[in-house]
C-alpha cells in the first residue's frame, strides 16, 4: 500500500488515473496528447503507477494499451471500510455524481483487473479450472473437457446453462485460458433473483468473453483477467463491481487456506 499511497500522491500521476477512468485501454501516445506533459515525463509517470499496480498493460500486436487497475484500490478498501460502512459511502458517491450529472465514459468495452497471488501457476490454474475450487470462491462451477471449441454448462445457485456459442476459446495451461461468458437464461435469472427486464436487457447484448493471464515471478503469480464487452454498459457495469470480489477471495483461498465470507 506504501506504493499507491506514494503514486497517488503526485497530481500529474493522478491526472493520468484520471484519463484512464474517462477511457481505459489508451497508448502511450494517445495519453500525451490529452496532457501538457513530455513524453518522457508521462512515461516515468506510468512506470511508477505500474509499479504500484494502479496501472496495468496489455499488448495488443504492436501497441501497448494502459488500462486503469482497481485492485490496490480495492485492497485499501477491503482495509478500511466494513461491509455496513462501504454501502454508505458507495451511496454518498452515488448521491454526489446525481447530484453534478457527472458520467464515466463507455468508450471502453474492455475491463482489465491485475492481481498478485503468493502461490504457484499450476495452483492458480488449478483454481480457475476445478469447480471444486471455482465453487469454493466464485459459486460456480463449469462441465467442459477445456478443450478450445469445446462447449462448457455453468452451475451457479442451482441453475445449469449451456449453449452453442458458450465455449472455450483458450487453454494454455498453467499461462493462458479464455472462453465465452454464460447465456442469461430464465432459469439463471430466477436462481440468481435477477428480473426479467434486467435479464432481458442482458440478452440482447453481444456475447462477451474473459481472459486470465498468468505470470510466474519470483513465489508470486500475477494474474490478469480481461473481460470483453459490446459496450452497451449493462453486463460490463455488473461484471466490472463482481470481478474484483470474486478475485479478492480467489487471492485469500489460494494464500489462506479460505476464501472472503
């Protein structure tokens, strides 16, 4: 926390978070020319921020995007405000930008969340992969061979859902896996006490797809998950709350022994 805290204190590296949060997944030159800034200086910038994690990047061919990371945030919170509390301040926020008509751009349709968790690749892919630990952690659980193009049934809350077009895309063990995000069926929708106008909603939407990312370094693994949207703001403004707290208590299982309550 040291880190952030140091990061975040510099109001050039705070402009940058700033830009970042108006439209994630920006090149370096594309962050230059919305600042008064060298580009050398916005680059040591963004060293820092990576080094604090509030940053993370991703290489798309030849291009590295930056994409804004809520994990150390997320922690900080985690740290400090209770259960009770943060649903009272999330909703002073939500009264505060009522309030001043301010709205985060949907530009982006990517969600990019990075972590670090002291355990090894084959351990965490484990974890991804098992539905004896996906359960444990997340409350679901997948029926696939991994196979890329074999189809998968998601198990949450009781409900089952298959489809065609709900398959794996990647599967690299132990480095990289992806596949198709679930069908919104009836049956999920009642399970999970979600309305059909909402479930509706969610239908309509283009079929999104996450990828998990991992790096060995040193008794560590870094783990990237980038989730994949239309853009249409729904199902990306569920996922981008859900994610961090289903990795949060990936991250505890895996290093404790139990997973967040």
């Amino acid at each position: 926390m040291d880190a952030a805290f140091k990061a975040l204190a510099d109001p050039s590296r705070r402009q940058l978070l700033d830009r970042l949060r108006d439209r994630n997944g920006q090149t370096l030159r594309e962050l230059c020319a919305s600042l008064d800034m060298a580009r050398q200086s916005v680059s040591k910038h963004l060293a820092v921020l990576e080094a604090a994690e509030l940053v993370t990047t991703v290489r798309r061919g030849r291009e590295k995007l930056h994409y804004l990371n809520a994990a150390p945030i997320n922690a900080i919170a985690e740290r400090w405000i209770s259960r009770f509390d943060r649903d009272r301040a999330n909703a002073l926020a939500d009264l505060k930008t009522a309030l001043e008509q301010e709205r985060m751009s949907t530009d982006s349709s990517t969600f990019v969340y990075t972590t670090y968790i002291r355990t090894t690749p084959e351990r965490l892919w484990q974890a991804l992969t098992d539905p004896a630990f996906t359960r444990r952690y997340w409350g679901v659980s997948f029926g696939t061979d991994w196979a890329p193009g074999s189809p998968m049934t998601w198990t949450e809350t009781g409900a089952t859902t298959e489809d065609p077009e709900q398959v794996v895309l990647v599967h690299e063990p132990h480095r990289k896996l992806a596949y198709t995000w679930h069908t919104f069926s009836p049956q999920w929708a009642e399970a999970n006490g979600i309305s059909e106008e909402l479930r509706a909603r969610l239908a309509a939407e283009r079929r999104s797809q996450v990828t998990f990312d991992l790096e060995a370094e040193g008794d560590r693994v870094k783990l990237t998950v980038t989730h994949e949207f239309d853009g249409t703001g729904t199902l990306q403004s569920m996922c981008s709350q859900g994610w961090p707290a289903i990795l949060s208590s990936l991250k505890t299982l895996l290093e404790t022994g139990e997973p967040l309550a």
